[in-house]
C-alpha cells in the first residue's frame, strides 16, 4: 500500500484535539507503543529511510495488546513522504523479531511513544508524544492516499503545506541538533 504522510512539529497538542473534535474527526486509537527498529549491520535500510520494525501496542481504547510486524521502503520524499508500507499482525512480539533476526537484521532501537489517531473523512491524523530522550517535541503526522484531502486537513488544523514536512523523526531529530548522524 502506498501512503502519503506528512508531519508538523512542535505542535500544541490541547489545541490540535480541539480542532479535531470541532471537525467531529473520531478517536480511532489511543495507545502506548514499542517500536523496535530493525535494520542490516550495514544500515542499509535506514540510510534508505526505510525500515523493518515490530510494533508492540497497549490499545487503551479496546484494553488489549497488538503486535505489528512492518517493512516501510521510501518512494518519494518531495512536498510529501511516499511510503510503500507491508503490514501484518503477528501473534507474537518475540516471533517477530526471531523472523528478523534469522534474516540477518538487528535490533537498532526500541522507541516509546504515546499516540492518538483521529479519522476524518479517509485521512488518519495522529498526535505523537515520543520519550523525550528519543524525541523532545510531539508532532501530528497526517496519513492519507489523496492528495487534495491532505491539504485539506492541513488547512481545517490551522496551518499550511509550508508547516509541513516529509522528512523523517530521524532527519528532523539531526536537523534540532538531538541526533547526530544515524
């Protein structure tokens, strides 16, 4: 499946959930999530911006585990982020990263976030609260396969096309001066 994602940072979360209610978008997830990065020895995969990861989540709104297992290769990184996203859920978190392992990939980082999804119309807008020793600002990224719909969201949460960007935590994370390199 291929996904236009964009972000916007720095974002004042209290003021961006009023917006979303205001628009009636719907609370479709709220989760604490594990996200555990898995790439080659060489790096190959996120020098590419792309990754492998397994996504371990507590859905808060359901009171249940989920667990993920996710490639995501870059397309195109131009107004916005194009992913080509392979998805599945897995029974098992530990599986998961057996399968990568026996492919020859390690495990690069486990990130902690809290997020929050809101559906409006066909577009998914979710607010991210990294641990801050990963990422000190939370951020909305706005997923979506039309484009008119994207900049449409945008302009309905107050800001425009120049508030957004496609690059990635990573590239965001280096450019603020937390990150250095990969």
């Amino acid at each position: 499946m291929k996904e236009l994602e964009t972000r916007i940072i720095d974002i004042d979360i209290d003021d961006i959930r009023n917006k979303l209610t205001s628009l009636n978008a719907t609370l479709v997830k709220k989760e604490n999530q594990i996200n555990n990065i898995f790439d080659f020895k060489d790096g190959c995969l996120l020098r590419k911006n792309g990754y492998a990861r397994i996504r371990e989540v507590e859905d808060m709104i359901n009171n249940k585990n989920i667990y993920y297992m996710t490639v995501k290769k870059l397309i195109s990184q131009e107004i916005y982020k194009v992913m080509e996203e392979n998805e599945t859920i897995i029974q098992d978190s530990e599986e998961g990263k057996n399968i990568f392992y026996a492919l020859g990939l390690t495990l690069v980082q486990s990130i902690r976030k809290y997020r929050e999804s809101y559906k409006y119309k066909n577009t998914l807008i979710e607010i991210d609260i990294n641990d801050p020793k990963f990422c000190p600002f939370p951020y909305i990224e706005i997923e979506t396969s039309d484009e008119e719909e994207l900049k449409e969201v945008v302009e309905l949460l107050g800001y425009s096309l120049k508030d957004t960007t496609s690059k990635t935590i990573y590239e965001l994370l280096e450019d603020k001066g937390v990150l250095k390199g990969l």
